[in-house]
C-alpha cells in the first residue's frame, strides 16, 4: 500500500531574567590631619595591573540550544506513538475494513509500489452466524522522522452476526492484529551553540493489538447495507534499547533503555456498501478515534541532561476508508481501496492505497 504522509513535531524555550544591578553608594571621609612629609627614598617601580583575559575561546564547549535535547527526546515519543497506529491501520485492511459486514467466503490479494506492500485476506463462514477473518501481509512505510524498513503483519478475528434477527441485527467482533520482528529506523535532532546534530538510529520493534466491536447492521435493500459500530482497541509496542550511532560531533550523546509504548483507544463509526448497477460495488467507512491512558515507554539517558522521560496526552483524529469493486466475472472483482487518518499530530494526515483480486466462492 502507497502511503503517504505529513506529521510535524515542536519544541519549547526557556529564558532567564537578567540578575539586578546592586546601586554604588560613595561616601566621604573625614579630611586628615597634615603630618609631615618624610624624605623621599627610591622604590621600585608599582607592576601594572594585568588585562582581563577573556573566558570565550575558540575551545570553549557546546551548549545545546533552549529545550533541544528535551524536545529530540519527545519527538522520539511521538514517532513510536504514530508508528503504533499506522501499523493498526494497516492491519485493519486484513479485517476488511472496507467490505460489508455479512457476505460469502471470499480471498483477496493485494499489493502495492512506493511503501511496498503485499498480502492476502479473506474470511470464511463457519456457521451461519460465525464467521472467521484473517490475513497476513509484509509492509515497509515511514512517516514523520521514522522508517519501517520490514514489518510482518498478521490479523484475525470471530464475527458473531445475528443472522436470525432478520435484515437489521447486531453483531459482535473480537480479534488482534500482531506484527513481531519489526525493523526500524529513529530520527533524532537537536541545536547546540556550535551547530545543528542530526542522528538516525536502528534498532527492532513489535506491535501487538487487540479489540472488541460491537455494532447493528440493516439490509437496506439487496443493494445496500448500512452498519454503525462502537470499537475498544488497547495497543502496545515493545521497543528494544539502542544508543546514538558513533557521529563526529554528537555532544548530547543519548541512550534509549528497552521499553514498552501502550495505549486504549475508542472508535464510533459507520459504513456504507452499495451496488451500482450489476458490475461496480462501493464502500465508504469512517469513524472518530479516542486515545485514553497513553503512555510512552521511553526513558532515555542524555549527556549532560540526565534521564528524560517524555509524556503523550489523549489525541483524537478521524479515520476514514473506501473501496471499489469491479465485477470481471462470476466470482472475480477487481478492488481499488484506500485508508487513512485526518488529525493533528502525533497522529496527523497520512494516506495509504493499493489494488486488490477477490475471489468469492
């Protein structure tokens, strides 16, 4: 799947009052009585009082800029949270996201250039009423500061439809999204009074997710069905310590301990599946997204600073997603999907796209 994306990040300044200036007071003392003068005798000659020396030299250390390394440690912080939700996004494509709720058996393939991507899903009905969803993928992608150079997906899920109820019923998913074996790759940079350092770092990674969906679907009509749905998805991410790479100039040097980044989020969302026609299906799905008790499991280590632990706030962001299908044959469609976020950062706006074969049987 192509991605494509825009995050930014920010830093902070501090300033100091200038210290007061303590007021001179002069004071005149009482004229002496005259006394009188002795014989001269020779002297030496008084040393003169040597210049101040100044204490900036050409060899005086670096001093790293208002909040630069502080604000290097947070933007870490901020990539690793973007990753964790990217890397749902992606496997969210192996749940079919972007199908209808209730249909046959089916397998697609898909795959994409740029961000390489490729993979297979598919669901199979076990039941009438159960249904199994799952797929596996291998994806490379980067967003603002950080590269994904290799990253295997797997996802599944049970679907409870109550198919009894009628054309409008409820239903129930529970499943996880995992992605072990990850390679990445941190950006970090921060100011100092002698110039700039910019640092990228590798190091491996693992994503782990897992959810509940609950929702009602309604056969409109045999064209159209709509569905709404209420999601609870709890994250985490466990990244594997590392330290900057040996650079010739790197005065704040940092050493990042292996930790974990976790957060809850919660979605509201609906979808939409219509077919034009006999030959063209289409989908539309969104939802706003809630993140709750982020915390970031970075604890890093800088020269000259100490340890440095950043924080991630609550975000929220809407998600969004669509497909079309093209009828070849009986049983054969040909997809054209994408997805993406809209939002401030850390999750910010990123697009993701591909093309797909489905087989229904």
């Amino acid at each position: 799947m192509a991605s494509l994306s825009l995050l930014q990040s920010s830093a902070w300044a501090q300033s100091r009052s200038p210290t007061p200036l303590e007021e001179c007071v002069e004071c005149n003392p009482p004229t002496p009585t005259p006394s009188p003068s002795p014989t001269p005798t020779p002297s030496a000659s008084p040393s003169p009082t040597p210049s101040p020396t100044s204490t900036r030299g050409t060899n005086a250390p670096p001093v790293a800029g208002p909040g630069s390394n502080a604000g290097s440690i947070n933007d870490l912080a901020v990539q690793r949270f973007n990753q964790m939700i990217t890397n749902r996004v992606l496997g969210n494509v192996l749940l079919g996201i972007n199908e209808q709720v209730n249909c046959n058996d089916c397998v697609s393939a898909f795959g994409s250039a740029g961000s390489f991507s490729a993979g297979i899903h598919g669901r199979k009905n076990l039941t009438p009423n159960l249904s199994l969803l799952a797929g596996i993928a291998y994806a490379q992608y980067n967003e603002g500061g950080y590269r994904v150079t290799s990253s295997p997906i797997g996802a599944f899920a049970l679907r409870y439809d109550f198919v009894d109820w009628g054309s409008s019923r409820p239903f129930f998913d529970i499943g996880t999204i995992l992605s072990p074996f990850q390679k990445v790759r941190y950006s970090r940079s921060y100011a100092t009074s002698l110039g700039a350092v910019s640092l990228e770092s590798s190091t491996t990674s693992e994503n782990y997710a897992v959810y509940g969906r609950a929702g009602w679907m309604s056969r409109l009509s045999p064209r159209d069905e709509v569905a709404a749905s209420v999601e609870v998805w709890q994250l985490w991410q466990r990244v594997k310590g590392y330290m900057d790479p040996t650079v010739a100039f790197n005065p704040f040097d940092a050493s990042i301990a292996t930790g974990t980044d976790r957060t809850n989020l919660v979605k509201v969302g609906g979808q939409w599946t219509h077919l034009f026609g006999s030959s063209v299906e289409a989908n539309i799905n969104g939802g706003w997204v809630q993140s709750f008790g982020a915390r970031s499991g970075i604890v890093a280590s800088v020269t000259g600073d100490g340890t440095i632990v950043p924080t991630i706030g609550n975000q929220g962001w809407f998600e969004y997603g669509g497909r079309l299908g093209f009828r070849i044959t009986k049983g054969w469609v040909a997809d054209l999907f994408l997805n993406g976020t809209a939002g401030p950062q850390p999750v910010g706006n990123t697009l993701h796209g591909g093309v797909g074969l489905r087989i229904a049987y």
